[in-house]
C-alpha cells in the first residue's frame, strides 16, 4: 500500500509561490535546481533587536504534497511577521512531488541522506543551509511531512537542552482538526498522545541521517518534524499543519 491522493500540481506551485512569498515581504534565492525545477529558498529579515530566525521546510518526500501547500497558505495569509527572522525551503523535492514518490527521480530518500549526501538535491541544500546559516542558529526548526500509515496527526520533538516540550500544545492545535495518533509505539519508537521525543546521545551514529537530526546536531535549538496523516483529505492535512506551525512557534516562546 502506498499513498493515493492527489499529488502536487508543481507548474502551479511553482506560478503561485513567487508572487505570494513577495507580497508577504520574503526574497527568494535559487540556490539549486532538481529534476528541471529549482531549489528556493525564501527568506525575510527583521530588524527587531534579537529576533529569533526560524526555519521551515517541506516537500522533501513527493508523496507529501500539504506542507508546501500550507507554507504557501501561510504566505498568502501574510501569518509570517517582523518579529522573527524567516527562512524557508518549501520544496526540496520537486521530481518527486511531481512523479507523486517519496524518493527523488533518482530513487534516493533524500531525508535519509544528510549524513553523506549523494543526491543533488540534499548536498545543495546542506551547502545552502552551511552557507547562510554560518555564525547562525535555528531558535526553531520546523519539518512539515506527512505519513499515509497513520490516521492522526503526530510528531517528533528533538531538543538539545532540558527545554519544556512543545509537542503537547501542537498536538493540542490540531487535535480539532484532524484528531491525533495516540498509538503507544509510532514507526516502531514509542509514543505519548502522538508525540515521540528522541535524546540525541546515539542516534548520531545512525548511518542513514534525515534532515532533522542534520539540523538537530549541526544548527537548531528545537526540531519538530510534523506528521499530518495522508488518509485525510488534503484540504483537513493543510489546514492543520497551518494551524500547527503558529502553535509551535507560540509554545516555544518565541
């Protein structure tokens, strides 16, 4: 079994993103191409006095099409404001999303390939991420992903310091919305009401690295990777990683 809905319309995406991401105050950078698709980057500075910089992505797995499109509705919603630091990558996996696959064209998972990349899409997002983040950290990392095995919202959480987590009050956002997976064992890793957290001590060693753990270890404060379940209809699976994404980032603080 495999996911069966609709996959993302690309061209359009692609038609629709700029001018939203301009409008909401946002530069966009080409910083690579896949697949006859660039790579984007949208970025939006403050000049508020200590403003904590944010990062979101999607679209890494094409089977996922409702994190990029709720990063565009967030953007046309003009939700993201002066009071943080903004970086976006919302597709960094076009011939997937296009081809409907979880894999790129060239059959690579590329959120298992962040500790030795081999896929062009992965080394030119870690060469962007080195680039423009160096002397720089993620106040928040915020991964939008979906998974068609689960029929609830769930998520992990992965945290350097002994922060309070924030995963209850995400899952609290879209529990209305779509309900939560609150099995107790979760893609094999036990799990509390839809959250899995993870200590870091260890999981370095793993072979096969996603982005998370990349930024986790390298240059974020606070990861959540949210799991919006694929069974739902695309229009539920948007609207609760739009109303997650502000409760992570209010839960956190910031």
């Amino acid at each position: 079994m495999a996911y069966l809905g609709p996959a993302l319309d690309v061209p359009r995406f692609f038609t629709d993103l700029p001018p939203a991401a301009e409008a909401a105050g946002f530069v966009i950078e080409k910083f690579g191409e896949a697949a006859g698709w660039p790579l984007l980057a949208l970025k939006r500075e403050t000049t508020k006095p200590g403003a904590p910089l944010i990062y979101l992505s999607s679209g890494i797995h094409g089977d996922e099409p409702a994190g990029p499109l709720a990063l565009l509705r967030l953007l046309r919603n003009k939700y993201f404001d002066d009071d943080h630091h903004w970086l976006i990558c919302p597709v960094l996996n076009p011939g997937g999303l296009l081809a409907k696959t979880r894999h790129n064209p060239g059959d690579v998972d590329l959120n298992r390939d962040y500790r030795n990349p081999q896929a062009t899409e992965t080394r030119q997002h870690l060469a962007f991420l080195q680039r423009e983040c160096a002397g720089r950290r993620f106040a928040l990392s915020i991964l939008l992903h979906e998974d068609w095995e689960t029929k609830g919202y769930y998520m992990y959480e992965l945290t350097r310091t002994a922060q309070k987590l924030i995963g209850p009050a995400i899952l609290a956002a879209v529990d209305p919305i779509c309900g939560i997976d609150r099995s107790p064992v979760i893609e094999g890793m036990e799990a509390h009401d839809g959250l899995i957290t993870r200590p870091l001590d260890g999981i370095a060693e793993r072979p096969l690295w996603p982005e998370a753990l990349w930024l986790a270890l390298n240059h974020t404060d606070r990861n959540v990777t949210l799991e919006a379940p694929s069974a739902q209809d695309l229009e539920r699976r948007v609207a609760a990683h739009c109303a997650a994404v502000p409760a992570a980032i209010t839960a956190a603080g910031l």
